[in-house]
C-alpha cells in the first residue's frame, strides 16, 4: 500500500495519514510487531508504572527479544543492521503512543549510551559491553552533564587523574537517565587542560567502589530512573577507556545529529497522540447543545494542530531523505528538532485545553505528554542551544 | 511432516469498520490491515511443531490481493519458511477458497493443515470445513490443543460444559481456536530475515478455479442503535420493570 491520503478520516493520527513512498514493507511490518508489543506488553501497565516510578527490568529483555533494543547495531553483538533513519522515526512513533516517555527514555538509554563505545571503542570493551547491553541483561547510561552545567560540555569537570595502569575519577553527574538502574555508564571526565580537547570518555561499572548514586523526582518521565551520580575516588582500569585520551569529545558529539530525528520524531509523534485523543474527546463530548468538535473556535485548534503537526513531518522526512543520501545537515536538524518540540509543546497545551479538567487529570495520555514538553526541549540539545548552532552553521 | 497453513489479509482488529453509504460493502479504502489473528495462531503452533522436531516444512499460504504478500511475510518472519501467493482482486468465498486450497493440497502434499477457525472479516467458519470435505480428510475444529500419539493426533477441543478430545487420523485439517497458544512477536530479524524466503505466486487459474462469487450481497447495513437503558432506584423497580419487559414472569 503506497502514498495515499485519509478517506475522511484523522489526517495525522497513526495510520490514516500521508504515508509517502519513504514506508516500505518492512517499515510497516516493524510498525505492526511495535504496535502489538506495546499494546499487550505495556499499554496495560504504563498508569501502575508512572505512579510507582519505575517499570519492571523484565522490559528490557522482552524489548531485546523482539529486536527493539538491537535495532540499527552491528549482528555480531547481536543487533539487527539498518542504515536506515526511517526506522528511527517508526519506532519513535510507536512508542510514542504509549504517552510516556520515560518508560521510552529510560527503556531505549543504551541509544545514547552504547553508540560511543562502538565508535570509538577498543575492540575488547565492544565485544564485552555491546552483547549483554543488547540483550536487554545490561543497562548503559551516559553521563555527561554535571551540576555546574549541561549545554557547555567543553566546560565540564570531573575529573579522571592517572594513576598507574588506570585512572582515579573525582566530582560528579546530574539527571542522568536510567542512572539508578544502569550497569554500565559511558561518562565524560577531564583527563587534560581545559576545553573540548582535555576530555575523555570511560566507562564506569555499576560496582566499583566509591561510585554511587541518587534518585532524582521529576516533572514528567516518572517511570524513568534518573539519578545523580558521585564519584568519590573510583579507580577505572584503563581498558575502561572508551578511545584515546583526551579524544571523547569527538565520541560524544558523534551520536547527536542521529539523536536528534529520534528524539524530532518522538515529539511530533507524542503532538499527534495528543491530537488523535483531543480528536476523540471533541467528537463525543456535547456542550451548549452540539459536539464539541462542531464548534468553530475548536475546530481551528485542530486545523491548527494539524497544520503544525504536518509541517513538522514534513521538514522530518525531507532531513531524513537527506541523511540517507549521506549528507548530515546540522544546521537543519537542530532546527527541526526545535520545530518538532515546539509542535508538541503547542499539541500539549491545545489538546489539553480542548478536553478541559478530564485532560488535567492523571492516566491521559494528554496530561502526561505535557508535563514531558519540557524535557524533551531541554534534553539532547536545548531549544537554544539548537538555534545557536543552526546559526553557526548558517554563518549568520 | 509438512505444515500447510493459509493466512488471510483481514481489516486490523482495531479498525472501527465504517459501511459504505451506498451499501454495498464495508469501507476498506486505506483501511489498515493485519493478519487475521486465528490464522496468526496457526502460524505459532506450526511453527512450535518444527521447534519441536516435528514438523519439516511450513508453507503460508495468501489468497487475495497482491497487499496479501505482506501478510506472508509476516508468517515468514513468524517462522514459517516458504510463502504461495494465490493472487485474485476479486472477493473470493470459502467454497471457492477450499477449493484453492485443494489444489494446492495435492500439489504440496502437506500431512497437516493448520487454518484459523475463521476470519475476523465475515466470520464464516467455513473455509477448514470445506476443505476436509473436498479431500475426505479427518477434520479436527476448533483446537485448544494439538498433541501427537504415534501416527495421530489428538485435539482438545472446547465445547459447551468441557473439553472433547479427538484422536485423527493423518492427514488432517485443524482449525485453531483462540487458546490454543499465544503467538509471538515477528522480530526485527526475523522481518530481514523473511526478506530472503521464497514466495511463489500462483492465481487461481493454475488451480482450475473460477472464484466468480456464487452469493450475491444484497445490502450491508450498520448494526442497530443500541436504545440507552435506565437506571433503577430500587430492587422492586427492577423486578416490576423486569417483569413489564416480560423477561420474569
Ligand atoms: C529528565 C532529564 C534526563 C536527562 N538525561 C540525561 C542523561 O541521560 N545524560 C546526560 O548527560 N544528561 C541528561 N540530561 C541533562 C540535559 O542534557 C541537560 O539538562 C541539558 O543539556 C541542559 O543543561 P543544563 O540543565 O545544565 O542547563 P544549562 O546548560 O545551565 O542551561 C540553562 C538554560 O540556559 C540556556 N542556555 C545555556 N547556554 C546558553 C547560551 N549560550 N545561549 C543561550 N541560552 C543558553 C539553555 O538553553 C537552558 O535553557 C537530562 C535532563 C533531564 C531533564
């Protein structure tokens, strides 16, 4: 089934929208195994898991089995190979359905936390980390921010001092992702002068002494363990060393331009899903004599969604398309990743408003998504920072 | 053992299916489609037979629209390891299906059909029926559970006030009931995996088959509206109005 526009129905929600030529069959079979795995697997459970602020660990291992954590990593550690963004923006939307992101979050870590260690990697720590991690046995957070500042990563100070075969690693990270559960934790330290120059990466384990952590409480992504992590002089075995020394800046800037379309994807997935249950609400609700839906100030907020919601898709698959043909347009991609939270930042608040006090209510879906709008401006690249770069970029 | 089990492309289980304002038929245009789930169920249980050891082979087996190629490749990723097309753009009835599925019977030669109890699109509960009957073979319906005894096989089946069991002799028709197992999930590599598995494609021609319908829809309509009930005060008022429905005498 190629391109072909709605019958009257939803033009954005998930399956009744453009699906241009850029879905294949194996897009759409991947889309209906996700669809299923989270219906039964977690739909039912996602209320119980945000109040009790965490989900069970038996998740990453089902989430393996079905090729979920595997998706776009090398056969032999056990992933399934795709050179192919589309994936990213299938998965982003499905799991984007489940109406919270931090079971997404912390479920899909190893995202941002393995994809240093096979970059730049010795041969040895990939082939023991990247199995385990893929097999839903090993969680991987990344640790790079730090309570004296985030965007400015060039600037941060924890500090990894050489100390005979290993290093001795002092100071501290702050909202860390899947940090009160991980295994594994690729972290960025000072090993020389100042600058994105004198920073490497190690990869500290869950046991080594002298390295703990706290759990932090949230805004949104109540079912994410995030935490803050402290070093206290934890000796790191130099085979931990994830590249050279003073080389892993470069490690964590090369994951970011994919981070971004997942992360693009997922917010334009989670304006749609608030679009689709505002839809519904305003079709069966009655005030003043008609359905909501049929009254005209509301109807412009969903033509208005919907309007913000396809331009943003639309600007998603135009860098995808660009990404497959080997460019990667920086520029480009920190601006649609500003346009996509923006676009869910306006869904949140508009399908909110639309569904009135039944949308501030907690366990809809509405009401979790736009206490997550933040999160997802500020993670991975603030709104700012994304436009100062693009800016750069442009040469302005 | 060879494992024969046909798929149908159905609308998805979730789909709110809208009539046709002329009447003449649902509406199916851009209408998402799955497998249909009882025939996902004859997939698992083939494919846990050659997990087991005893199956050899399984053959899926679409007969529809050329789209039904995606259902087999879902049956493939399932573990299913070769597909047959039988490709017709008309809507093609249970006898004229059973019939298909004759043919290709006697061209596979499989020990064992496994087909869902019926699809979830007209629920007609015809198609493993009519096959048994076309080639004089045992039939076991309706299966909660498959298990082997020697040469045969026994079937649990479910009915009213228990289970029945039936022992049949091979070759067999089995058709699968919703307990019978729960399938998996097509993972990720095995949805690339069934990329490189052969598909055939036949028409139903190759059979001999003329699928010209023999029953004539005269008029789809929605279901009724469903009158709204009234809320009681009290168990008297219940048992007076119970007794004005004329339900209690
Ligand atoms: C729930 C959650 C999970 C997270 N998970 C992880 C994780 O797993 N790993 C990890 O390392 N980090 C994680 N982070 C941290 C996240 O990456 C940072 O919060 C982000 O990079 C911003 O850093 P900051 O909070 O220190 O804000 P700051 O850098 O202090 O910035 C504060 C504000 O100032 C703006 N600003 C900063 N510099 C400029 C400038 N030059 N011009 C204009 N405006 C500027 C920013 O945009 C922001 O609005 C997480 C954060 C959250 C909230």
């Amino acid at each position: 089934m190629s391109a072909k526009f709605s019958n009257g129905q939803s033009p954005v929600d998930f399956d009744h929208r453009y699906m241009g030529p850029l879905y294949n069959d194996d897009h759409r079979a991947w889309r209906a195994t996700l669809r299923k795995f989270v219906e039964a697997e977690m739909m039912p459970h996602v209320d119980e898991w945000e109040e009790a602020g965490e989900f069970p660990r038996e998740l990453y291992k089902k989430a393996a089995e079905i090729g979920l954590l595997g998706l776009g990593y090398p056969e032999e550690y056990g992933g399934t190979p795709v050179d192919d963004p589309m994936y990213s923006i299938v998965t982003a939307e499905e799991l984007a359905r489940l109406g919270a992101g931090g079971v997404n979050a912390s479920l899909m870590v190893h995202g941002i936390g393995l994809p240093p260690v096979l970059a730049i990697g010795s041969a040895a720590l990939k082939a023991r980390v990247a199995p385990q991690v893929l097999a839903g046995e090993k969680i991987h957070a990344l640790g790079i921010t730090e309570p004296s500042g985030g965007s400015d990563v060039a600037n941060l100070k924890t500090r990894a001092t050489r100390d005979g075969d290993g290093y001795i690693v002092n100071g501290s990270k702050i909202f860390i992702t899947g940090g009160m559960r991980a295994d594994y934790y690729t972290v960025a330290v000072r090993t020389g002068g100042p600058g994105p120059k004198g920073i490497s990466l190690l990869l500290l384990e869950r046991d080594m002494p002298g390295f703990t952590r706290t759990p932090l409480k949230k805004q949104g992504w109540w079912s994410s363990d995030t935490a803050a992590l402290y070093f206290d002089d934890v000796r790191v075995p130099k085979e931990n060393l994830i590249g050279e020394e003073n080389n892993g800046f470069i490690g964590i800037m090369l994951n970011f331009n994919k981070e971004r379309i997942g992360l693009a994807a997922s917010a334009v997935a989670f304006a749609r899903v608030c679009f689709e249950d505002a839809l519904a609400w305003a079709r069966d609700r009655e005030t003043f004599g008609k359905r909501l839906a049929d009254h005209q100030v509301i109807r412009h907020k969903f033509a208005e969604m919907a309007r913000q919601i396809a331009a943003t898709q639309a600007y998603l698959e135009q860098c995808v398309v660009r990404v497959k043909e080997g460019e990667t347009p920086v520029a480009d991609l920190s601006l649609l990743k500003v346009q996509a939270t923006l676009t869910m930042e306006f869904c949140a608040r508009e399908a909110m408003q639309i569904m009135g006090g039944a949308g501030y209510m907690r366990g809809c879906r509405v009401e979790r998504i736009y206490r997550e709008v933040r999160v997802n401006a500020i993670g991975g690249g603030s709104e700012e920072i994304m436009r100062d770069l693009a800016a750069r970029q442009l040469g302005i | 053992m060879k494992v024969l089990v046909p798929v149908k492309r159905v609308v998805d289980y979730n789909v709110k299916i809208r009539v046709k304002s002329d009447q003449t038929g649902v509406d199916l245009a851009n209408v998402k489609m799955s497998m249909n789930p009882f025939d996902e169920i004859a997939i698992e249980e083939a494919v846990r037979l050659k997990e087991a050891g005893k199956a050899t082979e399984v053959v899926a087996v679409s007969i529809g629209v050329a789209q039904s190629t995606e259902t087999i490749r879902t049956a493939l990723a399932m573990g299913a390891d070769r597909g047959i097309l039988v490709k017709s753009d008309e809507t093609v009835e249970p006898l004229n299906v059973a019939k298909i599925l004759k043919g290709i019977v006697e061209a596979e030669k499989p020990d064992l059909v496994i087909l869902g109890k019926q699809a979830i699109d007209d629920d007609s509960n015809q198609t493993g029926q009519m096959l048994a009957a076309l080639l004089g073979w045992a039939q076991g319906t309706f299966a909660s559970k498959i298990e082997f005894d020697g040469d045969k096989i026994l079937l649990t089946r479910e009915i009213d006030g228990g289970l029945q069991t039936l022992k049949l002799n091979m070759p067999t028709i089995v058709t699968a009931d919703l307990r019978l197992n729960e399938p998996r999930y097509a993972s990720l590599p095995n949805i690339m995996k069934a990329k490189k598995k052969p598909i055939d494609e036949k028409t139903p021609a190759d059979y001999g088959v003329d699928v010209k319908a023999r029953l004539e829809v005269l008029k789809v309509t929605e279901p009724p509206q469903r009158q709204a009930g009234i809320k009681v005060e009290s168990v008297e008022q219940l048992v007076s109005k119970l007794k004005e429905a004329g339900v209690i005498g």
